[in-house]
C-alpha cells in the first residue's frame, strides 16, 4: 500500500457527550444537570425546560440564553418524558460498548464528563467519590486497548443548582466553580488522560442569538450570551493554566461549532455580510481561546447591540496565560449570508437562512458540504497554526433494521468517505490535522431534538423516541467500513 497521507499516529475514533449516552441521571449521587429536565421535541417542537414556578408547573424553549423564568426552580414533571434519564444507558454498558470500539480499532474516544457526578451541585467543597470512580473505570477499560481518551470538561450539561443560582453563567462566580471542577479532574486523571477539551461548541451562545426570532433585535439576547462568553474564556483559560501545571504535557484544546458561511452573492455588502458573520459566529471565540485576546473587531460586535460587560484586567492577563494548545471543532454544514431577501429558505437549529443551490439537505435542514470542511481547515491552520483536530462530524439519519438485524446505511458512509477525502486534500495543502471523532459513533439522544431516532452511529442502538426497546446494540454496514478506514490510515476510502 501506498504511504498514508494522514499522519502515521493520527487520532481516529468517535465522539459522544455524557447527556447523551450515560443515562443513570439519578444514580450513585449524581445530582441534577439542566439536560435532566429537558423533555425530548421533534422538527416542530423545540424541546422544553420543566420548572415549578409558585408550586405550578411550567415549561420553557430550551435554548442557549433563554434560560428558567426569574425564581422558576427546574424540575421534572412526571407526565414528561425525558430522553437523557436513561439514554442508551452506557454508564451500565461502557465495557460492552468500549470493546465494540476497540473492535473498529478506535485510537481515541471523546466523551465527556457529567459535571453533576463529581460535584451533584457544583458548589461542593469536596466532589463525589462514586462519581470520579466511575470515569476511573472508563478510562481504565479505554487503556486496556491501547485507546486515548478525548475528554469534554462541560457539554451542555451544567448543573442545574449553578445555572439557577448564577442565571446560566451571567455570575463571575461561576468561574471558580468550573476552575475547581477541572482542577480535580486534571489531579484525579494525571496518567491516564491527555487531551481535554474545556467547553463543547463554546460559540454556540452567539451562534443562536441570530438563528431564532425571539432574540431578532433584543439586545437583552446579546448582552447575556457575550457575558456568558467572557466568563466561559476566563473559566477555559485558568483551566489550561490549571492543567499545565499538573502536568506539563496535558493537551488542552477549546471546541468550536464550526459552521462554514458563504455569501449568496457577489454584492460585495453580501461578501462583508459573511465577513462578519464569520467574525461574529466563528473568530471571535476561536481568537480569545487560541490567541490569548480579543480581536479588534470585539468592539464592534459589542456596540452593534449596545453590550457592556464586566471585564477586569485580571481577566485579560488570564486570558494571555491560558491560550489553547489546540484548535478543535464541530463539522456537520456550511450556511449562506445575504442581504438580500430570499425566497428559498431552510430551517434548523444551526442551518437557517437561505439555501445553497449547490447543496443537499438533510430532512433537518443541515446541509452536506465536503469542500466546506476543506474551507474551514485551511483557514484555521493559516490563522492558528495550531494543531487542529475535527471532534465531531457525522450525518444524523433514520435508520432501518432489517429482520436479520442490519442497518444498510451506505449514505452514512458515503457521507464520511467524502469528509475523510476532504481532509486529506486539507493535509497535502499542509494542515497540521491531528485527529478525527465522528459524531455519535454509536446510536445516542440527539441533542437538538431530543429524539433517538435522529442516528449517527456505527453501532445501532435498540430504543426509539418514546424510550422503548431492549437497549441491545448492532454493528450497521458502516463499522465494519469504518474499521477498514482506520486499518489502512484513512488510505481504504
Ligand atoms: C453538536 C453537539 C452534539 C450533537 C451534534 C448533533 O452541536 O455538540 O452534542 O448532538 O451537534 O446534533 P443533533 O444531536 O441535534 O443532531
């Protein structure tokens, strides 16, 4: 066989999030994370936060920003059901599923950590023993095959007791929280965990303030989400620092929902629009993470929506002293910026706006865009030259089992044998590409709408949106493909 143009230790394996595989939300002293009392939605139906409010029960759009009603006290409702509370139950199933894993030769796994297992509160002075315990075993089994974990300090998943206290980290007091909480995991994993990302799709929080109506002109909406941001950069700067002097050669990376924009049109107002879409969407979290300040264009962002915020100097010699050591993201679409007005629309979560011609489009809305990922792997090395890995890519799916119990899915693999050949055009153009984890490597909740039903994975998992099923799992069509893959170092496409 030819060399392999992917390095020869390149990273591949598979991402997931705690929320969304674990399951056992109540178990060994776990206390309640804000994805707890989130109900499962659907295309129409955004899924809801379940609160009591004067003893009455009340719901709320889950959203990033939106947040509990003032004095509404998250709870769960027993006529709700909530997809999280048992998930595909991997906190009973990890060596099982790790094995499987291990089986398509997975070099790392990425997953994260519920922050409520080790501090159920989060304000604990001492965390919990049960729950360090458990993510000991996990990463004790992951090394018995020689895979390296790919750890995600915070994945949407605060706890629930901090969020309402601290109003979805409108408090600085929250980055002490979070600081203590990856101080413990950083002493309690020396040896057996190097590469840590500090917050999943950190830009999310202003990524949304343009893709729902609710927050079109409120400069409430952006005043919250850029101060939540500035807390979150401090929080992920002392971490790293943190982590550097437990030990040295942690790798500490921050985690971008990368979303590749491009202007519909040549007007150049179209060409400007997507400039600064790209700055506000993109740059502005990567530059503070990866370089260690704001970027100039901060000051514009801010005064467009009359944002003030409580930064100290102390803040900005953090942020200096605890840059990333790299830059890791999300990949699932590119999107397409006009200022003009558009008749051929497209809606979801991240996807809204005008539609791309040149694309198509899942029955969610997100688009399929190889090249993009290309785009967006050229522009981060020029601007970062820091080593890149892509967390999360995947196609979400309907997936049918046949009666003899297989998935065919050879759109999955068609999705991902063109990304994979992306990034490998990406490394002979000279970027420095680490590792690869495809989104939900094996079947999992679906973050943006709750349902099980919406698949990613290599390992089919039995249990649909309602939450019945044996929880078994099946290997589809594409983990044997995926194993091949890894066999031959991404030559084998
Ligand atoms: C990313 C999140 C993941 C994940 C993925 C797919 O934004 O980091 O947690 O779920 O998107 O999204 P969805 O589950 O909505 O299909």
């Amino acid at each position: 066989m030819n060399e392999s143009v992917f390095p020869k230790d390149f990273l591949w394996g598979g991402a997931t999030a705690a929320n969304q595989i674990e399951g056992g939300y109540n178990e060994d002293g776990k206390g309640l994370s804000v994805t707890d009392i989130t109900t499962a939605g659907s295309l129409k139906h955004p899924r809801m936060l379940t609160y009591t409010l004067n003893g009455k029960p009340g719901k709320t759009p889950a959203l990033p920003g939106a947040g509990l009603p003032e004095g509404a006290v998250g709870a769960i409702d027993p006529n709700e059901y909530y997809p999280n509370h048992v998930a595909i139950d991997f906190y009973h199933h990890y060596k099982e599923d790790i094995k499987l894993f291990a089986e398509m030769g997975f070099k790392t796994f990425r997953l994260s950590i519920a922050w409520t297992r080790i501090f159920p509160k989060g304000d604990e002075k001492e965390p919990n023993q049960a729950g360090l315990d458990f993510y000991r075993r996990v990463f004790e089994e992951l090394k018995k095959y020689n895979i390296e974990p790919l750890v995600t300090i915070s994945h949407y998943e605060d706890p629930l007791y901090l969020s309402e206290k601290y109003h979805d980290w409108q408090d600085r007091k929250m980055i002490d929280e979070y600081v203590k909480y990856a101080t413990v995991l950083f002493k309690e994993y020396k040896g057996l965990v190097k590469y840590w990302l500090t917050f999943n799709e950190i830009n999310s929080a202003v990524l949304m303030l343009n893709m729902f109506s609710q927050h079109a002109g409120d400069d409430s909406a952006f005043q919250h989400a850029y101060q939540k941001l500035h807390y979150q950069f401090v929080a992920s700067a002392r971490a790293v620092k943190a982590a550097h002097e437990i030990y040295p050669n942690y790798m500490v990376g921050n985690m971008i929902c990368g979303i590749v924009s491009y202007p519909l049109t040549p007007d150049p107002k179209d060409i400007l629009a997507c400039r600064h879409s790209w700055e506000q969407n993109i740059y502005y979290c990567g530059d503070v993470q990866a370089l260690g300040e704001y970027p100039s264009f901060a000051k514009r962002l801010w005064n467009e929506h009359n944002v003030h915020l409580d930064i100290t100097d102390q803040d900005l010699a953090d942020l200096k002293a605890g840059k990333v050591d790299m830059y890791t993201f999300s990949y699932y679409m590119s999107t397409v910026v006009t200022t003009h007005e558009v008749k051929d629309t497209v809606g979801g979560n991240f996807s809204a706006g005008a539609k791309n011609s040149y694309l198509k489009y899942s029955e969610w809305g997100w688009s399929t865009d190889p090249e993009g990922l290309q785009y967006y792997l050229e522009l981060m090395n020029d601007r970062y030259h820091l080593p890149l890995m892509v967390v999360e890519n995947g196609l979400g799916a309907v997936d049918k089992m046949t009666a003899d119990h297989k998935v065919h899915d050879d759109y999955r693999i068609d999705y991902l044998r063109q990304h994979i050949s992306a990034m490998k055009d990406a490394i002979k153009d000279g970027v420095n590409l680490i590792g690869y984890t495809t989104w939900g490597c094996i079947d999992l909740v679906s973050a943006g709408t709750g349902q099980m039903s919406k698949r990613y994975g290599f390992i089919y998992v039995d249990r649909d949106d309602q939450g019945n099923g044996s929880l078994k799992r099946y290997k589809k069509d594409s983990f044997d493909w995926y194993k091949k893959i890894i066999a031959s170092n991404g030559e084998d496409l």
